[in-house]
C-alpha cells in the first residue's frame, strides 16, 4: 500500500489540465501534487496512475513517490475559489498526493534521455496503451537532468469500458499501440530489446505487488467484478495477456 498522510494546506491550483490538480503541503512536511477523487474523471483515472506509476517504478524507471492524502474539511471551508472550493468539498477523504519535484521542468526535447531509457519508457507507454505522452502533452519532467514520468490517468482505458467488451483481457492484447505522435519516438532505440529487457520482469507476483497499492476505496466494482480482489485479478490478467502478445502492440520502425 501507498503511504497515508494527511494534507495541512492547500497551496495553489494547477491549472494546466482539465482536472484542475492542486499544490498542497502536508503533515510529514512534504509538498505534493494532489489528483482529486472528486474530479470529473472519476476513481479509474486515480487507480491508472498507481497502476502505471508503480509498475514503471518497479521497472527501474524515474517517477515521482506516491502517496495516498487524506483531505479533510477545513481545508475545503476556508478555500477562497469556489471552483476550488467545490473541488475540495467533493473530494474529501483520500486522493492521490504526487511527489512535487522543486525546480524541475516539462520536457521539451532540449535535454533527451538516452536512446534505451526512451526505448524504455515508450514500452511502457505501448504495454499500458498510454496514448498521452506526446508533444502536445508530453507528462515528463527533467529533474537532475533525468526524465521523471508524471500522469498516466489516460493509460489502461479498457476499465473505463468494464463490464463491456473491453473488459476482455484477449481482446486488450491484441489492441494495436500507435507511436507516431511519441515525445520519443526520435530518441528511442529498439524497442524490442527493451521488450527483453522488461518483459520478463512483468511478471504475476510483480503485478500483484503492484495492484495492491491501490486502496481497496478507489477499486470500483462492476457486474462481474463484485469486489476490489476481483478488480486486482481483472488488471493482472490484462497487463499479463498483453506481454505475453507484443507482436499486436510493440510498435515497429523504431531503432
């Protein structure tokens, strides 16, 4: 499981993306980006980022520590905004606290990775069908000159289909991955051998380490899915019947 905190101050909003996350301190005096439950995309886009953030973590790639914030009222009461105000007030309880990274900046391709750490993460970004890593919207921080990913409530969007056809862990693994738009595209090398390098990383008891630190609170459940046990054993299965497919996915033309 995440780490619990609790959130002191609510500092500032982002007003970057559409769900309009917030600056907040909190009481083991770090600073974090907070993802509100209470924002319009809802609990999956939350259980998206644990998912992939933590699988990209146990990969050996950079993402900032997550951690769960417990937001209480007060800080609601005597926010000034009220389009904040009623964000706060709709998302008390627990959110998703995003390690703030001071002095860090977006990526804009002046300071590359290197071409297996592109390759790397754009493997990631395909396995998890993440298709918001572009230029238009490229969710990598520099910091210490080093990539950090950041925001991957877009990946995984089969659950937002459950209990549709979607939800069918063959057909999630035979879903094409279109690398043409990638921030790096350009950089990346083969990424097949990062398919060697991580496939067999990605493994039953790897993903159960990382479904479990999603909170049993933000694991919806669905005809089918009756419980957050059954939500957990649904993402193993997908994640695990797409690496074991990457001829549908793995994008090619890139070396």
């Amino acid at each position: 499981m995440l780490e619990l905190i609790t959130a002191t101050r609510y500092v500032t909003p982002l007003r970057e993306g559409g769900s309009l996350p917030g600056i907040v301190e909190a009481d083991d005096l770090g600073t974090y980006v907070l993802k509100f439950r209470g924002a319009g995309q809802g609990l999956k886009v939350l259980v998206a980022e644990v998912l992939v953030g933590e699988l990209a973590r146990a990969l050996g790639m950079r993402v900032p520590r997550l951690a769960v914030v417990d937001l209480q009222a007060p800080i609601a009461k005597y926010e000034a905004d009220e389009e904040v105000q009623d964000l706060l007030t709709a998302s008390l309880g627990h959110n998703l606290g995003v390690d703030f990274l001071p002095g860090s900046f977006g990526y804009d391709g002046s300071r590359p990775p290197a071409a297996d750490t592109a390759a790397d993460i754009l493997w990631l970004d395909a396995l998890t069908a993440n298709v918001d890593r572009t230029w238009s919207n490229p969710n990598l921080l520099v910091w210490h000159r080093e990539p950090w990913l950041i925001d991957h409530g877009a990946a995984l969007y089969f659950h937002h289909g459950w209990p549709s056809r979607g939800a069918d862990p063959a057909r999630f693994a035979t879903q094409a991955y279109d690398a043409d738009q990638h921030v790096l595209r350009d950089v990346a090398s083969d990424v097949g051998a990062a398919h060697e390098r991580l496939a067999p990383q990605v493994t039953d008891a790897l993903l159960r380490d990382v479904t479990a630190a999603v909170p049993d609170e933000w694991l919806e459940p669905a005809p089918g899915l009756d419980d957050a046990h059954a939500v957990r054993t649904a993402y193993r299965e997908h994640l695990l019947a797409r690496v074991a497919n990457p001829a549908a996915w793995l994008p090619g033309g890139v070396a």
